[in-house]
C-alpha cells in the first residue's frame, strides 16, 4: 500500500532549490506534475493526509502553482546540455561497448 507522504513533495524555499544538483530538481519537477488535482478527486482520507504546511499535496493549491514556479525559476537559470536523439545515443553506447 503506498503512503501519501510517498507522494506529498516537501515545501522548500527558493533558496533551497538553489542548492540542489539539477538531477534533484528534474525529480521534483517529475514529483510535482505526478500529485492529483485536487483534494475533491483524490481517494486519500482526510485522516491520511499530512499537514498541508510541510506538503504540496494537490495541483489546485497555491503551494503548487508556487513550489512550480519557483522551480521553474531555478531551472531556467541552469546551464541547458541537449540530450541528444535516440540515434545518437545508442550510437555511443554502441561505440562504448564496443571499444
């Protein structure tokens, strides 16, 4: 059975996501657009939810559309390294194997 707090993304300040390595950021990001809309469409009782000043825990709230900007924010100010195509990839992992 899978616990809301395993779902429910910790309310940081701005400054906190400054000091996050970027892999941490693209997974809060992933964690933030992954949380249900709201508390109206979710099946989680009113019991199991965690207090809603330590958690973003629902898209219709203010913490999101803040913890999301804020993230945003932080993100874009980063260095951007394109991936890539598909191809390209399996080509090096090719010629990585293959050495």
């Amino acid at each position: 059975m899978t616990s809301f707090l395993d779902k429910a993304v910790p309310i940081l300040s701005k400054e906190d996501l400054e000091k996050l390595h970027t892999g941490s950021l693209l997974s809060r990001l992933q964690k933030l657009r992954a949380l249900e809309e709201s508390e109206s469409s979710s099946d989680w009782l009113a019991s199991e939810l965690p207090s809603a000043e330590e958690f973003v825990l629902f898209k219709e709230t203010d913490a999101w559309r803040t913890a999301y900007d804020d993230l945003k924010s932080v993100l874009d100010a980063r260095e951007h390294i394109p991936r890539g195509g598909k191809e390209k990839r399996r080509e090096q992992a090719f010629k990585r194997k293959h050495r």
